[in-house]
C-alpha cells in the first residue's frame, strides 16, 4: 500500500514537471519544415533570413556568430535569456508576445505537442 501511494505521488510529480525529453525528433524533424524557409541546421550551416540552429538549445538568445538580431533579441541574451525546453516554448509558442520587437515573422505553433517534438529535434541537433 505504501508502496503505491508512492508510486502515486511520483507519477504526480512526473506530470507536473515541465515536458521535456518527451517530444518525438522525428515528427520535430517534419515540423521543422515550417522552419527551414529561414533557418538551417546542420553543424556549420549558413544564416538565412533566421540564423542557424544548430546547438540552439543551451546557447544564449541572440548570439549566433555573423547574424544581425534585432535589438530586443540582443537586449534579451545580454539580459540572460538561454534557450531551454522552458524559454524555446513560449518563444515558439508566441513569438512577438514572449519578444516584443523581435524580427522573427513566424505565427507560431499552438499546440504544446508540436512544441515539444521540434524541440526535441532541435535538442538532437545540439
Ligand atoms: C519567416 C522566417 C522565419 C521562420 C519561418 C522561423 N524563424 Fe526562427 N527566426 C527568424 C529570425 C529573423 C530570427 C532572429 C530574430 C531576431 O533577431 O529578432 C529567428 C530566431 C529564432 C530563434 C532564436 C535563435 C538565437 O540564436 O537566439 C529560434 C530558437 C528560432 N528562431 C526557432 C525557429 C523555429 C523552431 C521555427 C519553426 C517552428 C522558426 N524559428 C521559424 C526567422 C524565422
């Protein structure tokens, strides 16, 4: 009994804990088709009109070498802002409302599952 009320609460805790490690690369990989207009991935890969993902996830906002962030992306990553599984949801979520003035013209993805598989993606390619 004891046991499973354990079990119970760990399964609790494992709900609550913010989703990471659960997105599918995979479908990321197909979603990341929306992305690819603007940017690369691959290791080395050019800037296009966005800059280059590779190892995006753990790097600080606004700070790939050779590309021109807008001002409010700058400010962001002086400010601190890294992108993790937390930061890179909400920025995907909602882009002009999690950075005002930023220069990324992507609607966003609504749906927290596609936001966590090209997470997921990304973190593969980091
Ligand atoms: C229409 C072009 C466009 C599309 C589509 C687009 N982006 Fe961007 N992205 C940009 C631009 C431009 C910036 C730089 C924004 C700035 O400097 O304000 C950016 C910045 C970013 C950053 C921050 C990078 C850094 O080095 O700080 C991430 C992460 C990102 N995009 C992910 C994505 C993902 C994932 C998708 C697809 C779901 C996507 N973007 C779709 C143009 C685009």
């Amino acid at each position: 009994m004891r046991n499973a009320l354990l079990a119970a609460g760990l399964l609790v805790v494992a709900a609550a804990s913010p989703a990471f490690a659960q997105g599918d690369a995979a479908k990321g990989e197909k979603l990341f088709a929306r992305c690819k207009a603007c940017h690369t991935i691959e290791a080395g890969g050019p800037n296009r009109v966005g800059p280059n993902l590779h190892g995006v996830v753990g790097r600080t906002a606004g700070t790939h070498e050779g590309f021109k962030y807008s001002k409010p992306m700058q400010e962001a990553g002086a400010g601190g802002l890294v992108w993790d599984a937390e930061s890179l949801s909400s920025y995907l979520e909602d882009p002009r409302k999690f950075l005002p003035g930023n220069r990324m013209a992507f609607p966003g993805l609504k749906k927290e599952e596609d936001r966590m598989d090209v997470i997921a993606y990304l973190q593969a390619n980091s």
